[in-house]
C-alpha cells in the first residue's frame, strides 16, 4: 500500500501517541494546507482511516470520557459504523457526552511505518 499525504501525516503523529476522531481533522489540514472546507477534510480524513484500518496499520477504540483509558477496542465493523456518525469527529467540549473514538497505531502499523520512513526507531518508539 502507498501511503497518501494524509496518511503518512496520520501515522507520524499516531507513532508518537494515540489521538481522539475529532482530532484527525488538524492531522489532514497539516498534511495538505490548502483544504479548509470541514466537509472535505472530513471527507478525506475519513478514506484515509478506513485505508489504514482495512490494511490493519490502525485500530480505534471507544472511552467514556476524552482523555480515557482504552477499555474497548473496536471491531473494523464498529470503527467504521462510528465514523459515519457525526459525533465522534467533533471536539469534546463542543458536544455533550461520548462516545469518544479514538485511534492508535497497531504494533504492525508501526512497524511498516518506520519501515516506510527508513528508519531504525521502531523498537525505541514501541
């Protein structure tokens, strides 16, 4: 799998830490710079996602609160199932209540990234 401009963006913060759904937006926006229209960055956030979990570089899970611990991971089926909703995507403090989606880099998925960037760190950042 090529990795597009978003994703590569998505994985490198994802191999220095684990982010909620609703902050995938600025992951995407940094990667491109010229889309400031929410519904496309949406749009392209959420294909980049469902890239990188069919190929297994991610998974999500689902807290009760922003900042929670991960006390369930998601099936593929349940991830994608929430990312059609609009709640996840948007930022805690703007909404009431969960759920709280979030994402983070499988064992797997870090590898191949750093393997992809030609590095060596994938031991040191695991």
């Amino acid at each position: 799998m090529s990795l597009t401009k978003p994703q590569f963006a998505i994985l490198a913060d994802l191999a220095e830490d684990n982010f909620g759904l609703w902050e995938i937006w600025e992951l995407v926006y940094s990667s491109l710079g010229n889309v400031d229209d929410r519904q496309q960055l949406r749009a392209i956030a959420y294909q980049a996602l469902v890239d990188l979990l069919e190929d297994g570089w991610v998974r999500f899970y689902i807290t009760d609160e922003p900042r929670g611990s991960q006390p369930e991971v998601l099936t593929k089926e349940r991830a994608l199932s929430l990312m059609n909703e609009d709640v996840p995507w948007v930022i805690p403090s703007a909404r009431e209540g969960g759920p709280y989606v979030h994402v983070e880099i499988t064992d797997d998925g870090r590898e191949r990234y750093f393997a992809t960037t030609g590095s060596n760190d994938s031991a040191a950042n695991g």
